[in-house]
C-alpha cells in the first residue's frame, strides 16, 4: 500500500491524464490508502511515546486527511467548497459515525452475549469533549450574527482547541488499549522490538502519507468537480459528503473495530467525539488563516445564506449531541435520532419536496431540520435534565487532574 500511494503520486503529477474517470479512480484510492496509512501510523505512536504527547499528536494526525483536503480548497479561495467540505465532515461524524458506533456494539452483543445493549456509557472526566464541543459552538452563534469567518475566529477556535488538549493532557493516563486491539498493520509496527527501528518506521510512514496525501489534494478536488458534473451532482453536494467520507474512512474503520469488541465501545464513541472537536475548532480556526495567507493580507470570508443555513444546522446538530452527551451515555433513540435527522437532509440537500412549505421557512430543509434539532434539544434536557452529570464530570475532571499533578510533584 506504501509503494501504491507513492507511485500514484507520482503518475498523477508526471502523467495527467485527460480521463476523467481513471484520474479520479486514482485520486480517490490514493486518498483512502494514504488516510490508512497515517492512521496506521497515528495508532503504533501510541505505544512508543509518552501518553500525554500520545493524546496531543494522535488527536492531529488523525485529522491530517481532512485537513489537507481543507487547506487546499481554502488556498484556492473557493468559498462554497470551504463551507461544503467543513459541514459535511462535521455532520457525516455525528450523523452516521456515532450511530454506526452504537449499533455495532449493539448487534456483536447479541450475537455473543444474547442480549441487547441500552446505552454506550463514558466516563465522568469525558464531559471535558462535551464540554469543548458546546462552548465552540456557542461561538459559532457569533460567526453566523457577523454573517463572516475572519482571522480573529480562527485564533479563538484554535485558542480553545489548545486549552481543551491541555486539560486532557492533564488528566491521569487512561488504561493503556492492549497491542491485540490494534488493527493488523497497527500491531505489526507494535511488535518491532527495536525502538529506534520503529519509531524510525513510523515516521517513514507519516511522512509518505502525509505527502502523498498533500501530492494528491489538488488532483483530488479536481476530479471530484469533473465526477459530479458527469453524474449531474451538484459539486457542493458532491465534495459536502464525497471528500470527508474517503478522508475519514480509515478513523471510522478504527472505531468500529473497536466497538465490535463492546469492550472498546465507549473508546470508539470517544474517538469520534475527539474527531468532531477537533474539526469543530482547529480545522475551522485553519481556515481564514489559509485564506489570508492565499490573498495576501487578511482577509474576511464572507459567508452568504446557503453558507449561514449549512453552519447554522451543523450548529444545531452539535447541540442535540451535547444535550445527548451531557448525561454521560448515548442511548439507542439518540443514535436513531441523529441518524435519521442526518439522512432527512443528506436525501433532501435544499428543500423537502414531499411537503407543503412551511409558514416563514418554506420546504427548506436544512432550516426544518435545524428546527427539529433544537426542538429535541430543549426536549432533551427537560427530560433528562436530572441524569446530566456535568457537574460531577467537572468536579471529577479537577480531582483527578490535581492527583495527576500531586503525583508528578508539580
């Protein structure tokens, strides 16, 4: 697969092609195996750093494909896909990853246990990526008020990022997962004896696959705009979905191997809640950056309707996650809920044509479904209002931060 990424690269920079069709064969595999192979990578770091620096470079490696698809759209000053790709990610984690997560574990447990799971439960000090999540989208009011993304967002998304990693890397370490729960690539790398040897190995693998997948990026986005006009796709629609599923495939591989072990569950919900953060407040603090430094000077991204409503039901979205979060499980109805909610507007992208419209907003589906989110929102925290542990996962988080600090002597 190594050997395949890079001689891919190469071809696709020394040999373009005028075939649509084999050029975006190439770019979309390319894609896939180069996120494997940084996720390969990103999980046998694990075992041979420190734990905190673990949490901090795993949590950035993973987003690394997604990233670089961003970064590339946003150096290209194309508005509409910068929106597009962002809000697909987002919503495609929440809407069909943390689901996929519950019903995995749900179905292994009947097959092997004989009975049915109620609920996937996180620990108390877990309420510090609910927490994250909530607080960044509160911003996201602020941005869409302004109806613009510019600079001074991105460092204050970036800004709440490094404190979120910094209160994790505080925290005590966690139960270290086991080298038989690795995936197979993952646990060859593990097994080399010879630490410099390994650590040498796995950077050759970041390396080429964070190269490959920056060599990549550009054709990449090229050929999805030619594969959805030949499908007669709306591209916005097309890169919204197309680039953050092949990006995140390899992280979703991860996680629901993991939640098929039901041991694993919470750690493979866990990796998806990590991932939203992360792409809720770093990769969207990248973006103006990006921007800026492509024009030249500092520049606004102005954000017009359709922008707005997608950042606006994204918003909405994370909210029910952190209501359904706050009580430290997510349940079988709030995994159907975010999956079916998610599938309302990945079927019906601008407007629910079944229906007749609406007083005040019409049949446009991404605000009916933003409605309906906040709708289940308020339902869910004066329903569940008593199970929500935020306090006692704050008072939890500080207890074992000031163990972990009376340990180390500090």
């Amino acid at each position: 697969m190594l050997l395949y990424s890079v001689v891919v690269s190469v071809w696709l920079h020394m040999f373009p092609s005028d075939t649509a069709g084999f050029v975006a064969f190439l770019c979309f595999s390319n894609v896939v195996v180069s996120a494997l192979i940084i996720s390969w990578a990103a999980e046998a770091a694990e075992f041979s750093i420190s734990q905190g620096l673990a949490v901090a470079l795993v949590a950035l490696l993973q987003v690394v494909p997604e990233f670089m698809v961003e970064a590339v759209i946003a150096w290209r000053k194309d508005i509409n896909l910068m929106m597009a790709n962002f809000t697909g990610s987002n919503r495609l984690l929440m809407g069909v990853g943390w689901p996929l997560i519950f019903i995995t574990a749900d179905l292994y447990s009947r097959w092997k246990n004989g009975k049915k799971i109620d609920a996937i439960r996180l620990r108390p000090e877990n309420i510090v990526e609910v927490l994250a999540l909530f607080v960044s989208s509160l911003y996201f009011i602020v941005i869409l008020l302004k109806r613009d993304l510019q600079v001074y967002d991105g460092i204050f998304l970036g800004a709440l990022f490094i404190f979120y990693m910094y209160i994790l890397r505080v925290l005590p370490e966690e139960e270290e997962e086991k080298k038989e729960d690795l995936l197979a690539m993952s646990r060859s790398l593990v097994s080399i004896r010879n630490g410099k040897k390994r650590g040498l190995v796995i950077f050759i693998l970041f390396l080429v696959g964070g190269l490959a997948m920056w060599a990549v990026a550009d054709p990449f986005l090229n050929s999805m705009k030619e594969v959805s006009v030949a499908f007669g796709i709306s591209t916005f629609v097309f890169v919204q979905w197309v680039a953050p599923f092949l990006s995140e495939f390899p992280e979703k591989v991860t996680a629901f191997y993991w939640a098929r072990t039901i041991r694993l569950a919470p750690m493979a919900l866990l990796n998806m809640i990590s991932s939203k953060v992360n792409q809720w407040t770093l990769l969207v603090s990248m973006i103006p950056i990006v921007y800026s430094v492509s024009m030249g000077r500092v520049s606004t991204i102005p954000l017009d309707v359709h922008h707005r409503e997608e950042i606006l039901l994204s918003m909405m979205m994370t909210f029910y996650g952190c209501a359904t979060l706050a009580k430290l499980k997510f349940t079988r109805a709030n995994a159907i809920v975010l999956f079916l909610l998610w599938l309302a507007q990945f079927l019906y992208p601008v407007n629910f044509t079944f229906m007749p419209p609406l007083p005040i907003v019409g049949d446009n589906s991404r605000i009916i479904v933003s409605i309906v989110f906040g709708v289940l929102t308020a339902f869910e925290i004066l329903k569940h209002r008593r199970e929500f542990r935020i306090r006692h996962g704050i008072a939890e988080t500080i207890r074992l931060a000031k163990e972990r600090r009376a340990t180390l002597g500090v």
